[in-house]
C-alpha cells in the first residue's frame, strides 16, 4: 500500500500516491478464503446444524387466513400432550419500545411492525403462536391439536383492487403508507439505509382511494394515476422538456415480486446462560444483529440505548440474505424468549421453505408510468415517472422512491418529476432486496428506453452512453433552500459501456440483428444498472499477537460475499504481513468483534477498506511510536514492512513480534488498555476484552469523502427465442462493472454474474402467484416460483462473462466500492431488451417474460397477460 | 362416522362439503327394513280395510268400466322423470361404490331433463289438473287419525274413502317434492360448476360454506330418494296396488276399485 | 383444529423384500397403504400432511422391480429402474432413444438419480391448489379451484376436464404411448396388462385418481414391444426452466417412413389434459400423407380441435398445434455462425 488513486480527491483526503498494481501482494489477487474449505467439505455450521442435549424444537401455527383477529385460541389439548413444553403468542413477547442509537438518535417504537408473532395475521402463513416441544414431531402434532377461531377482515393482494373505489382496506387502518415530507438535507441519500443521518418521520396508515375517471385506461393497460401519497419532487423544467422534444413516449411496465430465496431459511436457536443469551442464526452483519436483537428483546440500558453486554450472537455462516437478513429477523426472538421461559434450555426453531416463503420477505413489486421525452439524438429531455409500490402488510418501503432517484442517476434526465404510491396489500412482509428500488427502475425504464433506440434510429449503447452519468453525477431532487442536488462519488459507466461494446462485439452482432433463422431469431440487449456502494463511519480493530501472527477482527457477516475476509487483505498489504500469518476472527461477538456496517446496500468493501485503511494506519503508527521509544528518535523516522518495524534506511528495528510483546509491556494506548475515543462502543468493549494481549490497534474510519458513493455496471445479453413454443434462453451475457479498485477478482466476479443471475431470474420467470378469491399464495415452492437454475445462465457454454474497469474511486483511499447491487437491474433490463430486440416492442408490458406471453403475443400480435393484475 | 363431511376451506375453516357416502348403505338398508315391516305389519298386524261409506252397487253400474285416474301428459311426465331419476340415482351413487364410468354427463343432463318435467308437471298440476287433488286435506288428516286409533284396537269411526289419491299416496308426493326440489334446486346451482352448454362457469356464486351445505343437500336429498324410489316401486309392484299401478301405464283404474275406494264427491273431475 | 405444512406425520415404515411380500401388504392394509417408489411424490404429500396414510410401503428394497431385460425382441423395464438407469440403458439409447429423451427432460440429475420409471408414470398431479392442500374434487371435496373466473390456471388443462381441470405431468408417458409400452400390474389376485395409453385415467372416470391402479394393485414393469424399434422419434418438452420443472406441454412421437411417405405413426402429447393425450385422429389423418409441411399444418390444426383453454392458458393450444407440426417435419435447427 498506497493503492492506484486517479481523479480528483475530496479537500483533507490525503491520497496516498499511486502505485502499480503489479507491485500489490494482496489486494486485486485471488486467493482461498478463510471459510471455503469447511464450506465445500460440509463442516460449516449454519445455525441449524447445531445440538446439544435437551435442545427443545419450535414449530409456528402460520395464520390460514390473509386477514383475520384471533378471537380465541384453546391450547389445552396441545399443552397436555407428553413432550410438549410451552407454547408463546404475542402476548408473551415484548412489546415495541423506542430506543436510542450509540448516536444518540431516537428509534421510535414503531407499533405497526412485524412483532415475529400476532393476534391479527395480515397474510397467509403470518406466525400466530410458537409451540416448543422435544421434537418438531410433537410440536407439529400439538398445533394440529390447538383450537383457533379467527374472525375474518376484509383482505387484498392486488394494490390496483384496494385503489380502486370502494376497494377493500389491507390493514384495518387504511391501505396506503402516507409519508410526512422528508427532513432536509438528506438529498439522495438512500432512505433507511447506510449512513448515519436522522431516520426518517414514520409513515402512517389512511385510506386512499381513487376514482374511476383515474382508471380510464386501466384496461388498456396504462397504469392509472391517482393522488399519490408520497410528496412528488421535482426538478428542472418539465414542460419545457416536453415541447422540445423529438420524441415522448409514455410507458408502462410492471416489475414482479420476489422472494429472496435464501438457500439458509431464517432458523434460529437460542439459550441463556448466566443472565446472557447466545442466538444463532444467519445475518448480514455479526455486529450489528447484536443490538437489533437486544431492541426486540427488549433489553436497554439505564440511557435507553440497547444493552448489548447480555448478548452473544454467533454466525459464523449465513446461506444468503440479499436483503432480507440485514440484522437477522426478528422471528429470532421466539426461541430467545421460549429459552428464557424454559430455564435457558436451548431451543431451535428450524424453518421450513414453506414457512421461509412467507417469512422470509420479498422485493416489492413497483409498477412503474413513465413519460418520457427525447431529443432525436436520443438525450432524455424529461422524465415524468409516477410508481405504485406494493409494499406487503408491514414496513412503508421506498422502493418507488428510491426507484426515482436511480431513475435520475442513471439516465440523467434535464428535468424529472417523481410521484409514488406505496399500497399496502395482505402480502408476506417486503424489504429491500438487491437494488431496492433500483433493479425496478432499470426494469420500468429500460425498454422504454429501447423503443426510443429504435423509435430515433440511434444505437441502444450510444443511447444509454448519451444519457449516463460522467464523474460527480447529479441525481435526486434538490435540498434546502437553494434546492441543492446531492452528487456521486464518480462513475464511469461510459467507460463500461465502452469496454462492454467491444468485448461483446456489439456493433458487429448489432449490424444483423435480430438474426433469424428457421423459426428462431435472436436478439441483443444492452442495460445499464447502479445502485449504492458505500458507506463511511465505522470501525477497523486489529490485534498483533506475541508471535507475529496479525488478527483481523471482522464484524462483517458472512453471507457468501467473502467481504468479511476480503478487506482486511487491504490492512494486511499495508502492514506488509503475509496472509499466512494473518487471522480473520468473525463471526462471534464472543471474539470481540468491532463496529461494523451491515452488508447491504453494498456498503461494506467500500466502508470496511476504509476501516481497514484506518486501522491500518493506526497499527503502523503504533509500531512506529513504539520503535521510537525502544530505539529512540521519533516516529516518522521509522518505517513497517516485511513484518518489522525498523528505522528508515536501516539500522535498529523489531519484529511484530517482538513489537506485540513491548507494547504488552509499555501497555496503555499499545495493548488496549486505553481505547480511542472516537470508536463506537461495541468496539471499546471488544478492546477491553483484548488488552494486554499484544499491539492492538484499533480505528475509526475518518477519511473525507464529499460525494455519495455509487456503484454502476453495463450488462450486454444475447437471446434466442423459439417463436413456435416461446421458450427462449440467454446465449450470451457480460456485465462491467464500475467498482472501483478490485479487491479480490473471485468474489466480485462471484458478485458480479450472481446479482446479474439474481436480476436474470426477474426477467424470466420467478415470481409470486395469488389466488385473489382467497387472498393465498399458490407458489410457495422453488418448483413453482421458479428461482433461475445455473442452466438458465449460458455459464456452461462459457458465454457468461464479466470485468471490472479497476478505476479507482477518487474519494476513497482504497479506490474499492460496493458491487452487491448494482448489476441486479441489468442482467433483468438486458435481457428484455434483447427480448424486445427480437420480437418487437409490444411484446411485453411486464417482467417475467415466460414462453406462454411470448408465444400469445406472436399469436395475437399484442402484449399478452393482463398488464396490471398482481401476481399472476 | 356421522351424517355430513366436513373440510377444512382455504381459510382453514371447517366447512361441510358433502354427505359421508356410507349413507347410501344406509339407504338400501333402510329402503329393505321398510319392505320387511311392512310386510310383517301386512302378514300379522293390518286389518282389514273398511270404509264408512261406499256408492250403492247401482251407482256403480252406471260408471264407465274403466275411470280415468292419469291423462296422458301425466304419465308421460311421471315415466319421463322415473327415468331421469333412475338415471340420476345410478350415475350418482355407483361412481361410489366403485363402478368407475363417465357418469357426470348421464348425471347432469338426466338433472335437466328431470328439472324441465319438474317445472312442466307444476304447470300442469296448478292449471290443468286439479292442484289441490295431492295434498292431504282436513278430511285426510282425520281419517289417518281414525286408521291409526283403529289399528291400536281403539273405537273410532271408519274412515272415509279417499279422493282422487289416497292418503299414502299423497304422504309419498309431498316427500318426493321434498326431496326432489332440494335435488334440483341444489343441481341446478351444481351446473354452473361445470361443463355444460348451459351456464357460464362460476364456482363462487357462493360462499364455502354456502356451497358445502348446498351439496350436503344435495346429497341428502339423494340417498333419501334412494329409499324413497325403492319404496315407490315396492308399492307399484305389490299385488294389491297394481290395480293403481297399472293406471300409471293405462291412465284408468276399474269402477269396482274406484267405488270401493275413492269417493267421487271427493274426485274431482280434471280437464286433460 | 389448526394446519401445520412440511412436517413428515409418523406412519408405519414397511419396506418389503419381494413383490409378494408388497402385494400382501397392499392386500392387508387396502386403502390406508402408500406406495412408495422413489419418494419424490410421495414426499412432498407427506411433509405437507395432506395425505395421511397409516402405512407406507416402500419399494426400494424389491431387486425384482429394478433393471432393464429383454422382452420378445423388446425391452422390458422393472418399475422401480431409476430414470438415470433408463436413461443410460444401452438398449433404450439404441432402439427407443425417445423413452431416453422424455425421461432424461424430467426434473433433475438428482431427481432423475432417485425417481422411478414407475413412479414417474404413476405420479400425481401438480396442480398448485391441489398440492397446497385445498379440498378440491381431487382431493374429495366439492369445487375445483383452479377452474373459477378468478383461478390462476397457467399450467392447467385445454382438453379432458371434467370438474378438475389438472393435468399430468410426467414426461417419460408420453414417448411410452407412443412406443405402444404395456403397464404390467399386479395384485393379490393376479396380474393383468394395460396399453399405457389406457393406463393413464381422467377425472370423468375417476376424479381422485390418475391411473388405473386401485388399492392392491402394483405397477411391477413396462413392457416395450419391438414394434417401434429404431422408428423415427420426436419428443420435445416445453418448460419455464431448462431443469428441475414440469412440462407445460410436452409431445412424443414415433413414425414410420416409406419414402416420403408416412406409413405409420403414434403420437402422445401431455400437459394438455389429467391424462397424457393419445392423438389417435392425428394420427389416422398423416397414414399414407407425405411428410411435409402441409401434411404438419393440417395435423396441428387437427391436434387442437375441442381445445377449451381456460384463463390463463390459451397459450397451450398454439403450443400443442405447433408442436405437432413440429414432431411431423422435425427442428429446423438453427445453425448459427
């Protein structure tokens, strides 16, 4: 280290100087993760895969109903039944509370949210009671024995029905989130997640219904456009763009719900011992689990914070979370409270798939209106873009919001106007998914953008590259008085599409296209994607030991990323330790773990090589400050490398070894016994825990950035369609991605054509299907909502292929940033577009494109499906 | 065991959705003991019939030697719905005990057709026939009082001789009417549940539960009638009532049987 | 009473030795025996407690029912042979590469590593509203869910309704029709043999079940006469997925060619009704005509007469047409540079 910076860095950023990349021992190079040989031999231990004598087991009894109140429950028959130990309803849970951040920021007790059980199920398979038993067998049997007598609500799943005038209510309350306007200053930023800012005013629930003249051309299939009930935002004139323009094209186009199919459903198993509870289950951040379950428990400390000290939380392996284990789930709480109620006895709730289709949430379909007006070079003049979110029954998502802002990031229109609804249906739970909001606006504008391509005789990618964001991009509204507009970091996504043209070889494949032949044609698709990558602020503690070895204390969760190990291998570089003689502790906050984001929204391999950076920083000149008072002189005279401290241009100097004993010796700030002060709380308890065991450095990440960090990609496809049955597959497919420095080249491209997969899937076929008699969910299982399978990528054929620009970010001292979301919307645009490259514009008004609409549509000669019925 | 089938709806509720099928057992089984006792009661309990009154044998000679009891459409309509119903009752219950054909088809247009006769024969009956003739009226009700005191041995006057249907007869029509409309008011509500040239599909006209009392109906209705057909054609075919019986084919019954029987003030003429 | 979902009941476990021993507990326990072959069926009923058998007979310990022998110049195939074993079979490969192909389009490696002959014909439908556990005709109730104006029926029937409206989903029934296979069935008093053609049932004649097999009875082999030997096959699935999915449709045919000439043909289709779909009209109408286009257009428009789509599935009667056209003239494969 230093690592490649390019491009102008923030004022007080001390951009160290470039180097060559070849010259890096670490970063940018492959190598085996800490965790990958337990994983490919089976001897990692997700949470269910633990036991131990006398462990009880949980079964839930999940609501039959969309919409109902328990009026009674009889639970004697079940209670009585040999093996059968105690069974929890809401009511034995604790109750929402507010809470304070470490910040000193209040969390309103929000008494809308999911509680992880109820008395009044807002869908099918909502959890109304836990049994807890000596087998799942018996608990299974007991619940068949239970009694329940639920009044039933008036329900809806589909969010145009509960619109609709007179159309029922999802919640009791209402049927539509209504936000209060944003607090200023937070423009662009992403609501609720990374960052540190004030969170935003709860939403609350009213009943909105519009009115048939709105629904004149619901059946043409044109989203009607009601009232929203989100404060619309606006910039630049629109009117204007209007006039002005070449060409306006005013689309519609619905994105599908998701489940987020975590291969590891959300089990969880607790005990208590000595006053403290130790849970297992996968989440996307060891660290920052800790105090959300120490906020559903209930369990705050005398200035309201959560009282982390009575919590061990260990995960050491999570089977995937996209989104939807940010901290866990808070059904984890049903085996922590039916331990405590049984003495501490360990308890292990194993979730089925049925029962992870229902709870395990899902990205909210957002239908999205768009007008939009050209140029005839095809520049975006304006863009008018109205979404209604279906948000599920609980939690006011942003999705159409935050669609808004990516809409205008990533095609950079003049003027823009954003209006959105978020409707409230008797749906499983939603929650950001990779790309929240920004896979569905790719998915809503991308083939709009297409027709314009082909509308203004201009080449898709000279399209997309007119219209894409260059540097510090504006996007969003503006803020404050002065309606100031938040910026990026960078992007180079002209560069990615660029690079992606040639090594697609688009302009060749473009001169004859669409290429049929017999009754196959094919056709090419090309999409750009971008989402956030990265946060600031947290964290990096690393301890020396006596023996030279370096551990990297990771609080990062370890989903399948590989960014729990990843950056440290940027603090190791600069230490200049081999990686042999390095350690990554993670995955138990028993292991003093620090302060930590959580790994969504693709925050973490930018915000962790910074801490990384930090901590770094502070342990070399730790080193040096304890070189100076072993050898004398100061500490700018000393220098680290090779594993040794020693003075510049030769002489005296220690190894980290020997360093590790002195600064035992010479304690203080050098072994933990003093920590810094501008570290986050968690992190001063793991020092204190570590003291006086070798040099341990620890830091919290203070590098200046100015823009908001965002990462892009640009996704190029290649479908063949079968025109007589509709089946069509992807036969060739490359993503660039614009992230920044590489870090580890394996797990970006891992990242890279595994988001892409995840966006595939929405293209071509995986969704949610309703019966709207009942209100009930019919694809539960993978054989029915049909998550992609590694055929349905041409990875087989070696036409499945990604690259990274490794354009340093300029506002970071590592140049590395996040890469989870942002190829998500891509591998679902480019593939419609390509779609839409061999049969025509009109083939489709909705996402997932399946043989059955293709073929209707080539025999009807018109948009099959029903454009704007949920869940079919 | 018990009498309906009950299921758990989508809902998780518990609705009825049919009759438990061993029901048509019960049926035959019934149908059978009624024809044994009633055999027995015949053999060593039943006296004989007397009358309080009877038409002077000179009366008598006067009549024509044949009296016409059933018109022609009468028959046609009571043949015509025997065999709708014959149909409806084999394609229903043999499915059941295990004779596998295609009998939904048999089944519901022997419905129809059993539905139209039905909706002929109360049009028939209110205009053309005397409506009233079925029905058990003030005198009736008094005679079965007086049957029943009689045949316990009590003091009670003879009974009256009958109308155009005697007593039995009428007790039978008002159970097939019982029966027969819940079959067709319930079948009819069935055929918009399947695959018909008639009606639009739509299975949530009603509700679950709606729908599973509907077809507990149904079935109920059905294997009553099970009983209640053999109970009619055990009473066509025994010895003393074919003298009726046979009017069913013919359309007349003899004088001698009318005077002895029915009571001509009591018989009122109807048109054809 | 509350529903539970994807916990296994207990029930009692009997995996007998020899197809006798099957057929005495068939005999014995009647109605209330399962039978089990590769369990991926039966599994699923099972987790879901939505059938609730006392007993289940499981297949997988009877050597006599696995393997593949030859039978008067044919094959005959045990039922409990794994799809992967009649997929590899060098015979099947040699002489009725169709079986080959329409077993290797079911489900997965894995599946197909687990999964039976036998049971893969004998399977039950997948009709979400069925699988999910609603009293449905098929499941003895009285509505049939997925045949309503609302119903999402995508993957339901365009012909052979009757009340239910589910179709079958095995793959490997259609190119045994189509090789005229025979289903050799046991039970306590005999065996007797069916055409595999009339092997499969509809819900007009039995709306609880999919075949001929009543309780006691046992799918013991298949029997694959020589006749189609080495014909000129077809089988084509259409699926949402490459792998692990159900067919939407799916069409086997063998045909024998006398120059241009059809001499003769069979032809089954499945997907489309609750019983794979024999095209005896079709199949009457191409004897004698020339292989070529018109001859495949005048088959497909044939192939779709009757057709009733419901909802959602219109699809499947353009799908059916061309692939009947298609299984007449074969692929043109696309050569691409």
């Amino acid at each position: 280290m230093p690592i490649n910076i390019n491009g102008a860095a923030p004022a007080g950023l001390v951009v160290p100087k470039p180097t060559n990349p070849a010259e890096h021992k670490l970063v940018g190079k492959n190598y085996m993760t800490p965790d990958l040989m337990a994983k490919v031999q089976g001897k990692s231990k997700y949470a269910e895969d633990y036991r131990a004598d006398g462990m009880l087991f949980v079964k839930l009894l999940l609501s039959p109903v969309p919409h109902g109140r328990v009026r009674s429950v009889d639970t004697s028959a079940a209670l009585a039944m040999p093996g059968v130990k105690a069974i929890i309803t809401v009511d034995d849970l604790p109750p929402p509370a507010s809470s304070l951040t470490d910040a000193g920021v209040v969390i309103a007790a929000n008494m809308k949210a999911n509680r992880g059980l109820t008395n009044e199920p807002m869908y099918q398979g909502e959890p109304i009671l836990a049994v807890c038993a000596e087998s799942e067998l018996i608990a299974a049997e007991a619940i068949e024995k239970i009694k329940i007598d639920i009044e039933r609500l008036p329900f809806v799943v589909d969010p145009f029905v509960s619109l609709r005038p007179g159309g029922p209510n999802a919640r009791v309350e209402g049927n539509c989130w209504v936000s209060p306007p944003p607090p200023a200053a937070v423009a662009g930023a992403p609501a609720g997640r990374g960052g540190r800012g004030a969170p935003p005013p709860q939403a609350e629930v009213k009943e909105i219904k519009w009115t048939d003249a709105d629904y004149a051309e619901y059946e043409s299939g044109k989203m009607p456009m009601g009232a929203p009930n989100t404060p619309e935002w606006k910039y630049g004139n629109l009117d204007a763009a209007f006039k002005n323009a070449a060409l306006v094209l005013d689309e519609t186009f619905m994105s599908p719900n998701t489940s987020h199919q975590c291969l590891e459903t959300r089990s969880a198993m607790a005990y208590w011992q000595n006053g403290k509870v130790f849970v297992h289950t996968g989440t996307q951040s060891t660290a920052q689990t800790v105090p959300a379950i120490a906020r559903w428990l209930g369990m705050v400390d005398e200035k309201k914070q959560p009282d982390v000290s009575k919590i061990v939380f260990i995960s050491e392996y999570t089977g995937g979370g996209f989104g939807s284990k940010i901290t866990g789930d808070i059904s984890l709480i049903i085996p922590c409270i039916l331990s405590k109620k049984l003495g501490g006895v360990p308890v292990m709730m194993r979730l089925t798939r049925e029962e992870e289709h229902f709870m395990g949430k899902a990205r909210p379909a957002v239908t999205g209106r768009v007008k939009v007006a050209f140029n005839k070079e095809g520049k975006i003049l304006g863009m008018d873009m109205y979404g209604v979110c279906d948000s599920g029954c609980y939690d006011n998502q942003g999705d159409a919001q935050a669609a808004g802002r990516i809409a205008s990031l990533l095609y950079q229109p003049e003027a823009m106007r954003l209006r959105t609804m978020t409707v409230i249906t008797n749906t499983p739970p939603r929650v950001s998914q990779s790309a929240p909001g920004g896979m569905q606006a790719v998915a809503i504008i991308e083939p709009l953008l297409a027709k314009a391509a082909r509308k203004l005789g201009v080449d898709p990618v000279e399209i997309h590259r007119i219209n894409a964001p260059e540097g510090k991009a504006k996007f969003g509204p503006g803020a404050g008085p002065k309606q100031v507009r938040g910026y990026v970091t960078s992007a180079y996504l002209k560069q990615a599409l660029d690079k992606g043209a040639e090594e697609f070889r688009w302009a060749e494949r473009k001169a004859k296209s669409p290429q049929v032949q017999g009754n196959k044609v094919r056709g090419i698709g090309v999409s750009v994607s971008g989402y956030s990558g990265g946060s600031v602020g947290f964290d990096g503690l690393l301890l020396i030991k006596t023996d030279g070895t370096v551990c990297f204390q990771s609080g990062i969760g370890n989903l399948g990323t590989e960014s729990m190990s990843d950056v440290h291998r940027v603090a190791a570089e600069m230490l200049g330790v081999p990686w042999d003689k390095c350690e990554i502790c993670w995955g138990n906050t028993n292991k003093n773990l620090p302060w930590t984001c959580v790994s969504g929204g693709s925050q973490t391999t930018h915000a962790m090589t910074r801490s990384a950076y930090a901590v770094a920083l502070d342990a070399k000149q730790k080193l040096k400050e304890l070189a100076a008072k072993k050898f004398g002189g100061t500490p700018e005279g000393y220098d680290v490398a090779n594993e040794r401290v020693f003075r510049k241009g030769g002489g005296s100097g220690m190894t980290l070894a020997q360093a590790a004993q002195y600064a035992i010796e010479v304690g203080g700030v050098y072994d933990g016994h003093e920590p810094p002060a501008d570290v986050n709380k968690m992190t001063k308890t793991s020092i204190a825990a570590m003291a006086g065991q070798g040099l341990v450095a620890a830091a919290r990440d203070k590098a200046p950035h100015d823009g908001q960090t965002y990462s892009f990609a640009a996704t190029f496809a290649e479908v063949e369609v079968d025109k007589e049955t509709g089946k069509f597959h992807i036969t060739d497919f490359l993503c660039i991605a614009d992230v920044g420095t590489v870090i580890h080249p394996k797990a970006l491209g891992g990242q890279v054509l595994g988001r892409s997969t995840l966006g595939i899937g929405h293209a071509i076929g995986q969704k949610w299907v309703y019966d709207q008699h009942y209100g009930l969910p019919l694809a539960k299982r993978f054989y029915n909502n049909k998550p992609p399978t590694i055929l349905d990528v041409p990875a087989g054929s070696g036409n499945m292929n990604w690259a990274a620009l490794d354009i340093p970010d300029p506002e970071t001292p590592v140049g590395a940033r996040g890469i989870g979301e942002p190829p998500v919307g891509g591998g679902c645009a480019a593939v419609l577009n390509a779609m839409s490259d061999a049969l025509g514009d009109e083939i489709f008004r909705r996402a997932p494109l399946s043989a059955d609409l293709i073929l209707m549509s080539l025999e009807t000669g018109k948009a099959a499906g029903e454009h704007l019925t949920a869940h079919v | 065991m018990g009498i309906i089938e009950f299921a758990k709806s989508p809902w998780g509720q518990d609705v009825p959705i049919h009759i438990f099928f061993y029901l048509i057992y019960v049926a035959v089984i019934a149908g059978l003991t009624f024809f044994i006792g009633h055999v027995i009661w015949l053999r060593y309990f039943a006296k004989k019939e007397e009358f309080a009154d009877s038409t002077p044998p000179g009366e008598v000679a006067k009549l024509p030697a044949e009296i016409k009891r059933h018109s022609l459409p009468a028959r046609l309509f009571h043949w015509v719905q025997a065999g709708a119903m014959l149909t409806l009752l084999f394609s229903a219950f043999l499915p059941k005990v295990g004779v596998r054909f295609e009998w939904l088809q048999w089944h519901w247009i022997a419905g129809v057709v059993l539905t139209v006769s039905i909706v002929f024969h109360i049009i028939h009956a209110s205009f053309f026939m005397n409506f009233w003739s079925i029905w058990p009226d003030k005198i009736d009700i008094e005679d079965a009082g007086r049957r029943w005191k009689r045949s316990q041995g009590e003091k009670a006057p003879a009974p009256r001789r009958f109308g155009k249907y005697p007593m039995e007869n009428k007790m039978y029509h008002l159970a097939i009417v019982l029966a027969g409309l819940s079959v067709t008011l319930t079948g009819f509500f069935m055929l918009f549940r399947i695959r018909t040239p008639l009606f639009t599909r739509n299975s949530y006209m009603f509700g679950d539960m709606t729908n599973g009392l509907m077809y507990t109906l149904h079935g109920l209705a059905g294997v009553g009638l099970i009983a209640l057909i053999m109970i009619h054609v055990y009473f066509a075919l025994r010895p003393e009532k074919l003298k009726i019986s046979r009017s069913m084919v013919y359309g007349t019954i003899k004088r001698e049987h009318y005077a002895e029987h029915h009571d001509p003030k009591r018989w009122v003429a109807e048109a054809e | 009473m509350a529903v539970i979902r994807d916990v296994m009941p207990a029930f009692e476990l009997f995996q007998p030795a020899t197809i006798d021993d099957a057929l005495n507990l068939l005999d014995k326990h009647g109605s209330e025996a399962w039978v089990m072959a590769g369990g991926l069926d039966s599994f699923d009923w099972l987790k879901d407690r939505i059938k609730r058998p006392s007993v289940v007979v499981d297949l997988s310990q009877i050597k006599e029912l696995t393997g593949v022998k030859e039978w008067n110049g044919g094959i005959e195939i045990g039922a409990m042979t794994t799809l992967t074993d009649v997929v590899r079979n060098p015979i099947v490969k040699e002489k009725f590469s169709i079986l080959a192909t329409g077993a290797e389009s079911a489900a997965s490696p894995q599946i197909r590593n687990q999964g039976t002959i036998g049971g893969n014909v004998s399977q039950d439908t997948r009709c979400w509203y069925y699988r999910s556990g609603w009293k449905c005709y098929r499941a003895g109730g009285n509505t049939c869910f997925a045949d309503t104006p609302t119903a999402i029926n995508r993957e339901h029937a365009i012909m052979g309704a009757s009340r239910c409206v589910a179709v079958n989903p095995s793959d490997s029934a259609p190119a045994l029709i189509a090789l005229d296979a025979k289903m050799v069935i046991r039970n306590k008093s005999g065996e007797r043999v069916v055409d595999a053609e009339n092997y499969f049932i509809g819900p007009a004649l039995d709306i609880r079940r999919m075949t001929v097999l009543l309780p006691g009875d046992l799918l013991v082999a298949i029997r694959i006469p020589s006749t189609w030997a080495g014909a000129k096959f077809y089988f084509e699935k259409v699926r949402d997925r490459p792998v692990w999915d159900f067919p939407l449709v799916n069409i086997a045919a063998a045909m024998k060619v006398n120059g241009d000439n059809i001499e003769s043909i069979r032809m089954a289709v499945n997907g489309v009704a609750a019983h794979p779909v024999r095209l005896t009209a079709v199949e009457a109408s191409l004897v004698g005509k020339p292989r070529n286009a018109a001859s495949a257009d005048a088959a497909g428009q044939l192939a779709i007469q009757g057709a009733e789509p419901l909802r959602h599935n219109g699809y499947k009667v353009p799908l059916l047409r061309n692939l009947v056209k298609r299984a007449i003239r074969g692929v043109e494969e696309a050569k691409w540079a």
